[in-house]
C-alpha cells in the first residue's frame, strides 16, 4: 500500500491524465475556493478496499478521509480511518483540531477502528 499526497493547483488546473499512475488509484480533494496551490491528492495502489468518506468533508479544511476495510480484519480492529490532512503553519489550529476529534468520534465501531492521521 502506497498513501502519498501533493499541494495541488485548482481542478482546473491539474486534469486527472496528469495525476494518473498505473497501478493506482487517486483519491483527490481540490481547492474549491479558486486559490492557487493546495488541495491534497492521496495514492493506493489498485485492488485496496479503500472507499472515500465524503460525510467527512469540510469545505474550508484541507483534509481527505478514506476508510480501510478487509472481509477478515481481527476483532479488535475491523476498520482503519486514514485522513491526510495539510494544516498550513498560519491557519488557526482550533478548527482543524474540533474535526480531528468529531471525526474520531463518527467512526463506524468506535471500539474497534483505528484512526491514522498523515499532516504535511
């Protein structure tokens, strides 16, 4: 499995042929707001039950939710919520930091799923 992520330009910007690697899939979250620069884009290689959790979303914070799950993944942990998260130095922490913890709290069997969090 291979998790990587970039500063995107606006959707416009960058078309999907450009992005694209064989083998993988890329999961993309844009700028919607029309500032240059920014957006995060996330790989995995092809064939990994990765699925997008767009509920997840905020329009004003640079974060990108996927959810892992195996047909036999152990009891104790029987999903995985990855986020990759660009938090620029200036931004205030206090907005980004209240979704961190509410999407904690969503997750599908709190007891059993573990949450990574990739900040760049």
């Amino acid at each position: 499995m291979l998790l990587s992520w970039l500063r995107l330009g606006s959707k416009g910007g960058i078309h999907d042929d450009l992005i694209r690697i064989p083998g993988y899939f890329a999961f993309r979250k844009d700028r919607d707001e029309g500032r240059v620069c920014g957006g995060i884009l996330v790989y995995v290689r092809d064939g990994l039950p990765f699925h997008a959790q767009p509920q997840l979303d905020k329009v004003d914070l640079e974060v990108l939710w996927l959810l892992y799950r195996l047909p036999l993944m152990p009891r104790e942990v029987s999903h995985i919520l990855v986020g990759a998260v660009y938090h620029p130095l200036s931004a205030p922490n206090g907005r980004t930091l209240d979704h961190l913890v509410s999407t904690m709290e969503w997750t599908p069997s709190p007891e059993n799923t573990r949450t990574l969090a990739v900040f760049c």
